[in-house]
C-alpha cells in the first residue's frame, strides 16, 4: 500500500445543504463522513467560481500565482505548484473532468478535461441531443431573454441551457423512423427505429428501446471512433406518431486521455465515460428522471475510476469535478431559498426534492469509494464555492460607458481601441484593466481612483431602498490581502454585493431586477449568504491521517481558504511545500502520519 489522496469536487456543494439533507437521514456516507471525519468551510477567491478556486485548490498556491485565466494553465515551471512537487518525488496525480485551466503534463494522467471554450469539444463526437416526431420542437426559434447572466457578459451561462432537438423521421407507414447523430467535428451516422420491435441501429447492430429507461451502450463504430451511444425512450405513442428519444453524450475514446491506452483500459472496465446530460436538472422538465440516472452513472464512473487509478494503477493523487448539483443550484435555488424574490411557499418544496435527489447521487459515489478505499487513504470531499439567489443584474461595460470610461460599438460590445478601461473574458469579471495605450502614465492612479469611486457609487433604488451592487474594491497594488498580485491581475479588482450578478439586458439598463427566478455564485463576493445558502466552499475529509468528529467553526477560528487543501495534501503525501501559499490545515489531520514519517 502506498499514500493516497481522493479529491471528489463537487462544483457548488454547500454546506447548509449538505447539514439539512444528513439531518434528515438521507446522506447516510456523507454522515459518516462528518461524523468519523473533519468538516470546514473553504473562503472562495474572487470570481467565486469553479476555475480560479480549482485552480488554486489543486496548485496549493494562491491566484496571483496559479491562475493567468479561463483556459490558460500557469507556467508551472516557474510557479512550481503541487502537481510539479510531486513529480520532481516521483508520486504521480490523475486529473479526470477537472477543470482545464489546470493542465497535468505527464508523468501525471488527464482524462477529459472540463471544456468551457466556443469551439467544439474535441474529446466529444456528438453531444446528447433528444430526438422528437414534432417538428416545431425541432423548428422552434431560439429563446430571446429579455437578460443574459454569466460571464463574458453575453453568456447565457447562468441557465444551464440544453435541449438540443433534433428530428425523428418517419416513413410513410409509420413502421420505420430514421434520426441522424451529427458531430460538430463533421462527421455523422444514421440509425434506424423499428417501432415493432422497438429496437434502434445501424444494420444488425441494435439496441432494444425500455420506457422510461436507458438502453445498453450501441457502438458507433469507425465514424465515432470506437464511441458508443444510449438511449432513454423519452415518448413512445407511435399510433400517433408521438415519439421521442433521448440521445445520450458520445465520447471519442482515443482522444479522452493523455495515455490512450489506460482511457481504453478504464472504459472496458467501466464503461463509455460522459460528462453531459441532455435535460436540465430542473422540476420543470418532464424527463428528469433521465438526467439523474445519467449524472449518477458519471458520478459512479468517477468514483470506480478514482479506487482503480490510485489502488490498482499506483496513481498517488485524484481528483474530479462533478457537476450536477451545482445545476441544480443554479435552476433550483431561486425557488427553494426564502431571501429569493422569486420563492412561492407553494411551490418551494418540487425545487426542493430536486437538489435533494441531486445531494442523494452524490453520496452514493461516495459510498462507493469509502467502501473500497483502503487504510492508507485520505478521501476529500470538496467544493468550489456554493450560491445565494439573484436579485439584480450588472452590466459594469455599460455602466462604464455611461461614465466615459468605455467606447460601446453597435452592438454594446466594448471596443477596447477606443476605450480607458477593460475587462477580460478570461479573468472572470471582476478585475478591471487600465488601457495603457490610451492612457497616460500620470494618469494611472487618477483612473484607479475614480474606478473606486465610480464602483462604490454603483446602485439601484428598488422598493424604496437603496441597494449598492459593489461590496468591495481595491487598486491592485492593495489586492495582496485577497491572493492576488503578478502581472496577470487587473489594475482594479472589486465583488458584487449578496445577491448581483453580471449579465446583459436587452433595453440597456446598467442595473435593474432579474426577470427569472436563479442563483449564482461568481460575481458575489466570497462570503455571501442568506439563511438557507452561503457562497462558501466546503471540505468533507475522511480515512488516513484525518481527525474525527472534528468541524471547524469559521465564525470562531476564521475559514480556511481555497489554496490551504493542496498545501495539506502535499502534507499527506510528505510532498515538499516550499512553493505553496497554502496553509496545511493542522485542525482537521492527527498527526498520525506525521509521527510515523
């Protein structure tokens, strides 16, 4: 046996669920791990989202040092985080869904990479789609949003948006129907439904189609690449000729994985491995039920991949990202929590089962692994950040504007040639740059200040209250305090206040109400939270080296934050720490390990 670490992120697990849900007895391995484990809340750095903090959480170092922005991994060479420590040891990490800001050169192992950029995936041949006889599901035009909410500012990002129609053909009988997989990346292939039979396939490769239920795995052969396909029979009223069918995601499976030949070794073990689902986890869809199974079944592969790579392939390190309950925050959130504006008594309780059910797939994952794992490891159960529900939308570009400070085009994009000021797609939203082009030298400190001033002035009067959108702002130079400094940080960095959020609205205001029910957790500064919900991350550890029956009270002792994990498990795995920010966080370990060094 050999030291090991299992870090099972969960984007935007929180706390005060997690303690509601175990209270009422439905999270039997979580509640284990509170109760013969060390729980804490983790402080997020600004944005409080999934890059930056992962990011941080995985180098042990904070932003100003590991992150240059969304997709663009530090240069670990001179940066020397984690991942690079345990190299130079000889212990080698597995990163698998995690995000792709984090890169892992080898010897380590990557495994599907989270994918954020425009471009199509390039580890996904097609992704899931629902196929469906009525054409104006198919023909129906795209939903204009009176807002957009996310970050760059005209992403939809905050809806989880999905639902990919697609048409199901039918002969002229009615016997035969015909649906068209097509790849971003160009490619296709067409299978065939036999309603009789209620089979689906190419030729006599076939799988047979349950209401209600997945199917088994239907290779697609050379032009997927060796990926395979399954289906839900969504709908199935072929009398009328009312059909539909739910496509899942298919992977390409040479092209998951930094070692081809483990990523293979894994799916003849485990099964095709999928990272999307194609209903929103949401009361509010009529095939819910689908997307639960499917994130159980990634959340399962996730678990079975982390036992094998660590106690069968001698991987030292693991760590994934999973992804459904955040969904359910984010669609579920602003009807369940009081402080919304939006909660209904009435209708609390549909939002409500849902994340349960959400909270419920997860802790089978973890089930599995503490069933398995062995004495010499250390489980992490973690999170990014958590949510509070939405109150008003930011558009800081055209508040800007309306300053002097930005040039808009025709469109309301920003034309940074033209402009004082900028932000960056990349940086999150929350750092703002000063256009050295445009701006002289011995004006800089002069923008600065009148960016503080202008950020902390920021507010709508609503329901006869002022309500400032800004909760804080500092120059870069004072940004140390908040673990950021280097040349990637903006000149100006600030947070919305509880309850804003960055977006877009269709008739140009710079700030007003949200229009839809949501919740997020990026814009808002790190301690958000209402009665129900905290933007807080969350550390569940369990197993090797960790005490039990420990919590620790950030209103008493302070929080920890979001680089002192990786600083603790290069502690677990006597990695060198000198080029870690982190703190090892010495309350939740026993010191066992350390006595028997």
């Amino acid at each position: 046996m050999h030291k090991k670490v299992i870090v099972f992120g969960v984007d935007g697990l929180m706390m005060p669920l997690i303690q509601k849900f175990a209270a009422e007895g439905e999270l039997p391995h979580i509640s284990r791990m509170l109760e013969q484990g060390a729980a804490t809340e983790l402080l997020p750095y600004i944005s409080a989202w999934g890059d930056v903090n992962w990011a941080a959480f995985i180098s042990g170092q904070s932003p100003g040092t590991s992150w240059r922005g969304q997709a663009l991994p530090a240069d670990y060479s001179r940066t020397q985080p984690l991942l690079q420590k345990m190299a130079a040891q000889g212990l080698r990490a597995a990163l698998v869904h995690f995000p792709e800001s984090v890169a892992a050169p080898t010897p380590h192992f990557t495994l599907s990479p989270y994918w954020s950029a425009p471009e199509p995936n390039p580890h996904t041949f097609a992704a899931p789609a629902i196929f469906t006889t009525d054409a104006a599901r198919v023909d129906a035009p795209g939903k204009a949003r009176q807002q957009t909410l996310g970050w760059p500012p005209s992403s939809p990002l905050a809806y989880h948006d999905k639902g990919l129609w697609q048409p199901l053909i039918g002969d002229e009988e009615g016997r035969r129907y015909r649906l068209t997989i097509r790849s971003a990346h160009g490619a296709e292939v067409t299978l065939v439904l036999d309603v009789q039979t209620r089979t689906l396939g190419v030729g006599d490769t076939q799988v047979t189609l349950t209401p209600g239920a997945w199917s088994s795995w239907l290779p697609l052969g050379d032009v997927a690449e060796g990926g395979a396909v399954r289906f839900w029979l969504a709908r199935f009223a072929p009398h009328t000729r009312e059909i539909e069918i739910i496509q899942s995601e298919v992977s390409y499976p040479q092209r998951l994985a930094s070692d081809s030949v483990l990523a293979q070794q894994l799916i003849d073990e485990l099964g095709p491995f999928h990272s999307q689902w194609a209903v929103k986890a949401s009361p509010d869809e009529a095939h819910l039920a689908s997307t639960l199974e499917d994130a159980e079944r990634q959340s399962l592969w996730l678990a079975e991949s982390a036992l094998r790579l660590t106690h069968q392939h001698g991987y030292a390190l693991w760590a994934a990202v999973h992804h459904l309950i955040d969904e359910s925050h984010h669609l579920c959130l602003g009807q369940y929590d009081p402080a919304s504006p939006f909660y209904d008594p009435q209708q609390a309780p549909r939002y409500e089962a849902v994340i349960r059910e959400c909270y419920k797939v997860l802790d089978r994952s973890i089930g599995k692994i503490i069933d398995s794992m062995d004495d010499e490891t250390t489980l992490l159960l973690a999170s990014d950040h958590g949510a509070v529900p939405n109150h008003f939308m930011c558009d800081v570009n055209r508040y800007l504007a309306k300053q002097g400070l930005v040039t808009l085009d025709a469109n309301g994009l920003p034309v940074r040639s033209q402009s004082q000021v900028y932000l960056k797609d990349e940086r999150g939203g929350l750092e703002i740059f000063i256009n050295t082009d445009s701006v002289a030298p011995a004006a800089y400190g002069a923008i600065q200040d009148r960016l503080l001033h202008l950020l902390h002035n920021w507010h709508i009067e609503h329901r006869g209250q002022t309500r400032y959108a800004v909760a804080w702002a500092v120059r870069k130079e004072d940004a140390v305090g908040i673990g950021y400094w280097g040349e990637h940080a903006g000149d100006v960095l600030f947070t919305y206040d509880t309850g804003f959020v960055w977006g877009t609205s269709l008739d140009g205001k710079d700030i007003c109400p949200v229009v839809a029910p949501g919740a997020n957790h990026g814009p808002q500064k790190p301690t958000a939270e209402t009665a129900h919900t905290a933007n807080y991350g969350v550390l569940l550890a369990f197993g090797a080296g960790i005490r039990k029956g420990y919590s620790h009270d950030r209103h008493r002792h302070g929080p920890y934050r979001m680089a002192d994990p990786g600083a603790t498990i290069a502690h677990l795995l006597d990695v060198e720490q000198d080029t870690l920010d982190g703190t090892v966080m010495q309350a939740l370990l026993t010191g066992e390990r350390e006595e028997t060094r």
